[in-house]
C-alpha cells in the first residue's frame, strides 16, 4: 500500500477546466460523473435521477447531455453540497417541473452574501479564472449555441443538521458540515453503498491544507468547524470518496488516512498559532516560520499554511495588529510613497531593490512599489517589479498566487498598473 501523502498523485488546481467531457463516466457502482470547473454527479434510480451538484450555468448543456444518455427518466432530486457558483450554477437547466431542490439551511445567508459583493468578488476572480472561463463559454457555445444564465437557486427544502431520503431504492443521508468552504456546506452519504459525495469540504484539492480564506474573498473559514466536520465524515467509515474536483478517492483505509492527515495538520496550524499568539510572537513572524511537520505532509496547492495562519490570527484577534497607530487611521503606508522618494531619491531605492531581487524578492517588492507609488510608470522600478515577481513565480505551485504573480508579471509587461 502507499502510504504517500495523496496530494503528490492528484491533479492540481492548474487542472480545473470548464466541462468538457463528450460522456458521463462511471466512478462508484451507479454513480456517474461529468467533470467541469466542479463535478456534478448523476445517480440513477427507480424513480428518477438524484444530480448533486449542477455546475456552472455555461456548463449545465454538457452535463445535462451526458446525464440524459446515461438514464433518460426525469431528475427527482438535486442535492446543492454548498452554494458556491460552480456548483449551483445549472439547477434551472437541469431541473424539471416536479424536480425537488435540497440545500442546507445556511444557502439563503449564502446566496445573499454573494449578491452583496458579486461585483467585488468577480472583480477579484477574474486573474485566476477569467480566462478559463471565457474559453469554456466560447466552446461550449459553439457546440450547443445560446447557453443558460447562471441560476441563484431557491431550494424547495432545507436541510438543518440531517436529512434522510430514500429515492427508488437508494437511501442518502444529507449531513451537515459547516466547517467547509460556505456556510451551507454538506455531504450526501450512501449508507448501503459505502460512499460519500463530500462536495468541497476538504477545499477544491483534496488532500491539501483547507483554504481557511481566498485571494478572491470570502468569509473565513472556522478551523476548528472543519476539523469537526472532518470528524464527522471519519465517522461514516465510508470506503469511496467522491468529492467536489477530481476523481475519487478509493479505500476505506486511503480514504480514513488522508482525511486525518488533514484534519490533524489543520489542528496543528490552530494550535501552534494560538500558542505563538499567547507566546508574543508576531503574525508576520508565524507567518513565516511555521512548518508543518514531516508526518503531516499536506498540500499547498490551493491553501497555504502561512495564509491559514493569519485567517486564524484575524478570526481570533480581527485586523488591529497593535504595532502602529497608523493602522487605527484610513491612511496606509502608501500614502507617504512619495515623501520616501523626495528623501531617499528613486534611484537609490531601485537600486537597492535591484540588488535584493535574487536573495530577497519579497523585499525588492516593498521597495519598488515605493517607488511606483510615487512615480507610477517609473521604468527601472517596473523592471525590478516584474524580475521579483518572475523569481516568485518560478517556485510555485500554489494555484491561487502562481495565478496571482503570473497576472501581475502581465500587467507590468503590458504597461498597465498593479492591482
């Protein structure tokens, strides 16, 4: 058996991609899967089919193609396992007139809090998967023409903390599990057939650190909920996994394994920040000296543990950091740029960027974006910019900030200016 942490063996977040594939496939007995940017799930029973999760609206065609060719008969259940876009974004395309929508009690609160801040969180999306997403939209337009808006589901039932449903034969369990990505966040467990459908509790990669907080924001995410959920999940003894990207995870023994890998460095990320907390220490030097160790390997691919760090400072401690007046007022270090430059001279200030850029490009960072706060379109300080930025980007196999670092070495190279 290999007992490797899973995260080396699985596709990363470079591999998630609008819906694409020509058929459903079969991943658990009379499960079928189509793939997308979350998978939506297909189970066949006697009296109609169960879909949990529909993807997004552009991708719901392809999904509802290969679900039809898999069992013609109507959908009686869709079952939401949390209300984000990629997974709610189909229900109008694939529900029919008697389809049944179940959500957890929390999707209202969520769908509200996306409509507050929809402009702000697409604004803050659009580095990582702008592209992506217009090219899905293009392709798949062109094979089936106008395609449906993205749906904001109104679910005809809620599910509080469990749910029992027997559908032609097939028993589900909808359990709640509020330490996932949204506050209405739950799994759907076959008891009779050892699987759970976990949607993404365990963030969009599992087997990787959960993604306490996104670069595109969101609401925090409570460690301690997750690792309750975890428990939870352990609890089912469940032989195959099947969760919200990327193919299963098979083996009740993989699949207990893996879940307290995670739960268990999650737990020591929790536990060694509130200790550096109440020790002295500061977040900046838990964010940078914090290491997991070697016998909880986790992913970093979508979360980071210095980014779960400092979500765990802030859900305890909020954004007062108590080392400058300066952060109880409305005026950032940037707004005195220019008056460093006007004392210390641009040109000294690139230079010494220029010469921290190999060992230090976080540092080169902070001192060519004085410069460019002042003079915005500086050249030298551009050039240092966009080379700290390439040494960054060199090393990393984060999606979220390769993602990030590869938009910003775009803008600079366009000329543009930085977000």
């Amino acid at each position: 058996m290999d007992d490797a942490p899973i995260h080396r063996r699985r596709p990363t977040g470079f591999d998630l991609q609008p819906a694409s594939m020509p058929e459903a496939v079969e991943v658990a007995e009379r499960i079928w899967v189509s793939e997308g940017l979350s998978n939506a799930y297909c189970l066949p029973t006697e009296d109609g089919r169960v879909v949990v999760n529909t993807g997004m609206g552009f991708e719901s065609p392809v999904h509802k193609r290969n679900f039809d060719a898999v069992d013609g008969r109507p959908v009686h259940t869709i079952v939401l396992t949390q209300g984000h876009v990629d997974h709610v974004g189909g229900v109008d395309h694939l529900r029919g007139p008697e389809t049944v929508v179940i959500a957890q009690a929390g999707n209202p609160a969520h769908q509200a809090d996306d409509a507050r801040i929809s402009r702000y969180r697409l604004d803050r999306s659009g580095f990582a998967f702008g592209e992506t997403v217009l090219g899905g939209v293009r392709r798949i337009a062109e094979e089936f023409g106008a395609l449906p808006a993205q749906a904001v589901p109104r679910p005809d039932v809620l599910v509080d903390d469990r749910l029992d449903l027997d559908v032609g034969g097939r028993r589900l369990q909808l359990l709640h599990t509020p330490g996932g990505e949204t506050v209405d966040a739950m799994v759907v467990w076959l008891p009779d057939e050892g699987v759970v459908l976990t949607g993404n509790v365990f963030s969009a990669l599992f087997g990787h650190i959960p993604n306490l907080v996104t670069l595109r924001g969101d609401r925090l995410r409570d460690p301690l909920a997750f690792i309750e959920s975890a428990d939870r999940i352990l609890g089912l003894g469940a032989e195959v996994l099947l969760p919200g990207h990327h193919g299963p995870v098979d083996g009740r023994d993989t699949v207990r394994r893996e879940i307290e890998r995670v739960r268990d460095a999650t737990q020591w990320v929790h536990d060694e920040t509130v200790a550096g907390m109440n020790a002295g220490r500061t977040l900046w030097q838990l964010m940078d000296e914090l290491r997991l160790p070697p016998e909880l390997e986790v992913g970093e691919g979508y979360g980071k543990v210095s980014w779960d760090v400092r979500a765990i400072w802030e859900l305890y401690a909020g954004w007062f950091k108590h080392e400058s007046t300066s952060e109880l007022y409305g005026r950032p270090r940037s707004t005195v740029d220019a008056e460093i430059v006007a004392l210390a001279g641009a040109g000294g200030l690139v230079e010494r960027a220029r010469a921290l850029v190999a060992d230090d490009p976080v540092a080169a960072i902070h001192l060519a974006e004085i410069v460019c706060g002042a003079e915005p379109d500086h050249p030298e300080a551009r050039l240092v910019l966009a080379e700290a930025h390439r040494r960054l980007r060199s090393a990393e196999t984060n999606f979220w900030l390769a993602s990030w670092l590869d938009d910003q070495i775009d803008r600079l190279g366009a000329g543009g200016g930085l977000r």
